[in-house]
C-alpha cells in the first residue's frame, strides 16, 4: 500500500529528501505517478530499495554498480551478481595495495621529518613541492646512494626515473 510521502520515505529510510529525489534521476528509484491535484504516494518498497542502495554504498559499490545489482533484483541471476562483487572485491584488493605503498612511503617521510627536527629543508615539504623539469634527484640525504624512500617523488611525477 502506498501510503508514504517523498519525505516519508526519506525519514524511513535515514536520508534526506534531495537524495531520494538523486536516486529518482539516476533511476535506482522510481518515481510513482502524482495524481491530478494530488501528492506522490510511497510505500515499504521504495523504502527497502533506499536502505538497499545505502548499504551497498557503505561496502564501495558505486551508483551505476549498484544499478546493475537492483537490475538483477529479482534473486535468480546470482551468477552476474558474484561478478559484479568479484570486480568490486579486485578493485578494493588493488586499493589495499595501493594504500599499503602509500602508507610506507608516508612512514619513511615521517621518520626522515623526525630525523631532520629545527632543519630548514624539511624532506617531507621537499617530496611534495611541484616537479622541477631537470630534476633528477631529490633533496633528501640518503646513506650511500639509498633512494627507496623516493617512490613517492617518482610516482607523483616530481622526480625523474
């Protein structure tokens, strides 16, 4: 029964009234035909669909994924489902990965900071300062050539291989 108003269901379902409205534009929510003179009516429908969109949002499906989930909703294509998943869980691995590299380059810099306390080249300012075309080096001090710590000058452009 279809008994809820827009902001009905966007109360039901935690969000704000804009965003069901987004959902509506984007197609992840139908918009129920408004009577003559009269207001859109919702039902718990609408509102699962909502909760569903968010939780699926919560775990990193992006919008257009997640309407290719609500596309299958029907429960017997599982098959297309687990890929979607499967795409998502290699990209979420590849972002892992890629925020494991960060999180050991961001370690090196902070040591070399606490390393170089009341020095005015600041070896982490110096990383993050914009390219300079000849460079070839960094401003970094390492011990006998050592330059691993370098990567993040290298993959952010602001050092040449």
């Amino acid at each position: 029964m279809q008994t809820m108003t827009i902001s009905g269901v966007a109360q039901a379902a935690g969000v704000n009234v804009e965003t069901i409205r987004f959902y509506q534009r984007r197609g992840l929510l139908a918009e129920p035909d408004k009577p003559l003179g009269g207001i859109r009516r919702y039902g718990e429908a609408e509102v699962a669909r909502v909760l569903f969109v968010k939780a699926a949002q919560r775990i990193g499906f992006t919008l257009d994924e997640i309407a290719q989930l609500l596309q299958l909703d029907d429960g017997t294509q599982c098959k297309e489902a687990r890929a979607i998943a499967e795409n998502k869980l290699a990209d979420v691995r590849q972002r892992l990965q890629d925020l494991q590299r960060i999180e050991a380059v961001l370690v090196q810099l902070v040591d070399r900071c606490a390393s170089r306390r009341g020095q005015v080249n600041c070896p982490l300012i110096a990383a993050l300062q914009p390219p300079v075309p000849s460079r070839t080096t960094c401003h970094c001090e390492h011990p006998e050539g050592n330059d691993e710590g370098c990567d993040l000058l290298r993959v952010s452009g602001h050092l040449k291989p």
